[in-house]
C-alpha cells in the first residue's frame, strides 16, 4: 500500500492529469497465503495469545481501522493471519459485491487505490473553471400551449414544466431557506478556506468527520448532536453524492444518518445545550477536544456543573442552522499517522467544492453582464441574488433539471 501512495504523492504536482494513471501503478501485493499445516499449528502454540479463541480474535480485529490491522498484522503469524480473513475486509470495502477471483482485502485495496488516482487528478487539474458556460440569452421560461398537447405522467411530473410558470410540484424542502442558510455557510468557510485546504488539515477535517458519525451512529437519531462548522463543511460535500453518502452510511453505521442544515424552534431552543453535550460526548468518546466552549461556558464550568436554559429565547433571531460557529477548532498543521479516510469521497473532492462558491459568483456575474435582465436592478452584493425573483428562476431552472432526470434515465453513468 505504501508503494501505489508515495507514488501517487509524487504526481500531485503534475499538471499532465492524462500521465498520472500510467506513473502510478496499482499495488503489487500477494493475496492468496499458503500456509503450511506446521507451520500454522505452531504459530497457534507458540503464540502468547493461544488461549484466546480466534472467533474472539475475529470479533476483535472487525472493530480496528486500517492503520491498526497493518500494526497488529505484525505482532505475529497469528494475527496475520486472522488479519487477512476476509470476514474483516468485506466491511472495510464500499460494497457487498464479490468476485470469485479477488478476496476483500483485494477489492479493498483496488478501492483505495482508485481513489488515490482520482484524487490525484483533482489536485492536478489546473484552471478548470474557465470551462464554466455563458448564459447568452435572458433566462426566459415560454410557456407550453395547452391545446392539443398530450403529456404522460413521469415520476412526480403531472403536467410539464413549461406549461405554468410557477412551480409545477411540491417540494419536500424549503428551497429558499435552505439556499439561504447554504450560502451563509460557506461565505463563512471561505474565512478558512487558505487553511482548511492544506493537506493535512484536510484529513484532519475527515477524521473529525468520520468520529462525529461515529458518534451520531452510536446514539437514537432523536439526540441532538451538533456539528462544528469544519465538520458541516465535511458533511455537506459527503451529501452532494447521495448514492455515495447513503452507501457509505449503510455499510460503515448500518443506517442512514439523516440531516438538514434547518432546525425548528425547539432545536434552535436546545441547540447550546446539546453543543455542550457533544463536547463532553466527543471528548469521553475520542479522548481529544471537539472545540472550545464560548468563554462564558467556561466560566460556569469553573463554578458550577449545572448548565441552565434561559427563561425566553428570541427564535427569530436565533439562528436557524444546524452548526456551530461560535467557537472554532484549532487545527494542527502536523501529520496525522494514524489518519484513514474510510468514505468514499476523497481529499479532492472536499478541497474541489470549497471553490463552489467563488466559482457561483464569477459565473452569474458573468453571466448578467453577458445577458442582462430587464428592469434588474443589482441590490446585491455578495455575487449571488436570493432575492424572491431570483429564487423563483432558480426554483424553475431546478424543476426542469427534475424533470429532464426523470424522464431520461442514465445511461452506462451518463
């Protein structure tokens, strides 16, 4: 493993992307060990752990990471061999599915490698964001005739997209709240944005990530645990690919962790509570600080361990997101040794999408400047219009998009 990564390290600066599948070569690892019937009886007899049944050993070794089954796989033959079941790696792997002719641990390293290429190439590329489009007309919306048009059903879609010029289904979700709230987050993030996309931050970033799911996983999803906002960063690009995000959530906490970055009014009445209560549960879990409280929390656990609601909280000026942004944790520039990104999703992909926002700005101010609107006055300063007519363009635009994706279905990925 440590052969394909240090080579993969050596082309991140490689600005030809098409060069780095030919430099880095998948690892050289022999699966299949033969192990002689002497050979293995006195690695059982020999061993200082004999008299603990290897179905425990087993159960055991499910529970390690990567990194620790690496170490332990050297203690002795023992444990290496218990290390290489198969019965271990198949719930490392992203999917259930095997091959007659490769074992988990195969698939597993396959896995891993393939995200080391396409990490690799997103770190690579260079100037992709001059490949965005330009909108060279208005964003009008015609209007479908309805004389003599026949239109079949398709998923959610009773009547086409163009045939009003106002929503044509109901949404589950509240597109302008949400959209909002989005916003706000990652204008927040882009204070970080020089810090948190320097590599070792990165997979710090993850590891933060992976122990709150832990963490939310080992609990009743009616807790309430609050996440950091370098930890909602994490989360949402783990949710911008929900077949990833569900498939990750099943096979690491066999179920799907649920969230929204809108909270109702009694969680925004709980919400300082239950960021206290995730310190002290991150803290017992993990060993390791999850952020510092505000200083007036401090001041009272100095004096009292008793924490008190306010009488009255305004909701209306209480936020009304999920995360916490009051304190910020104080990340380490050093490397992390033990660090493994178990999800699906890679390094890449998070530092990719923490350009999303400056990338929204330039485009529809491009794009405005390209195809001005009628009777549009910008009133508007952070790049991006959330107001009323705007939204409604968007909604639409993402209706149609609905219903372009119901009706063609994918093809080889496509």
């Amino acid at each position: 493993m440590e052969h394909f990564t240090s080579s993969l390290k050596e082309n991140e600066d490689d600005s030809d992307v098409e060069s780095i599948e030919s430099k880095a070569s998948p690892p050289n690892i022999t699966w299949q060990h033969t192990w002689p019937f002497n050979e293995t009886e006195n690695a059982l007899t020999q061993s200082v752990f004999a008299r603990i049944p290897s179905e425990i050993m087993l159960r055991i070794f499910k529970l390690f990471s990567v990194p620790d089954l690496c170490n332990v796989s050297l203690v002795c033959r023992r444990f290496k061999m218990i290390v290489d079941q198969d019965e271990i790696w198949k719930l490392k792997c992203n999917s259930s599915k095997k091959i007659y002719s490769k074992s988990f641990k195969q698939i597993y390293l396959d896995w891993i490698y393939m995200k080391c290429l396409r990490n690799a190439k997103l770190r690579a590329m260079r100037d992709w964001s001059d490949s965005a489009c330009d909108i060279d007309l208005p964003p009008s919306y015609p209007i479908r005739p309805t004389e003599n048009q026949q239109f079949e059903a398709i998923g959610g879609f009773h009547q086409h997209p163009n045939s009003s010029s106002s929503m044509t289904i109901e949404l589950s979700v509240d597109i302008e709240k949400t959209a909002r709230e989005l916003i706000k987050l990652l204008e927040k993030a882009l204070k970080f944005q020089q810090q948190w996309q320097q590599p070792s931050i990165v997979k710090h970033m993850i590891t933060r990530y992976y122990r709150f799911m832990q963490l939310k996983a080992s609990y009743p999803s009616n807790i309430l645990l609050v996440p950091t906002l370098d930890i909602e960063i994490v989360w949402q690009t783990h949710l911008l690919r929900p077949a990833m995000y569900q498939a990750d959530c099943l096979r690491l906490f066999r179920r799907v962790i649920d969230h929204s970055l809108l909270i109702s009014d009694m969680e925004k009445f709980l919400k300082d509570q239950a960021f206290r209560d995730t310190c002290q549960l991150y803290e017992q879990q993990f060993g390791q600080q999850y952020c510092p409280l505000p200083s007036t929390d401090k001041e009272n656990n100095a004096t009292s361990n008793f924490h008190h609601y306010p009488l009255y909280i305004d909701t209306d000026t209480n936020p009304t997101y999920s995360y916490w942004d009051k304190t910020h944790f104080e990340f380490s520039s050093e490397q992390t040794n033990d660090y493994e990104n178990p999800f699906s999703f890679t390094e890449g992909d998070l530092i990719t999408d923490g350009k999303w926002l400056d990338l929204c700005k330039q485009f529809m101010s491009k794009s405005l400047k390209t195809a001005p609107l009628d009777d549009y006055h910008r009133t508007w300063s952070s790049g991006i219009d959330l107001e009323p007519g705007a939204i409604n363009r968007l909604k639409k635009s993402y209706e149609r998009f609905l219903y372009i994706a119901a009706k063609y279905s994918l093809k080889d990925d496509h």
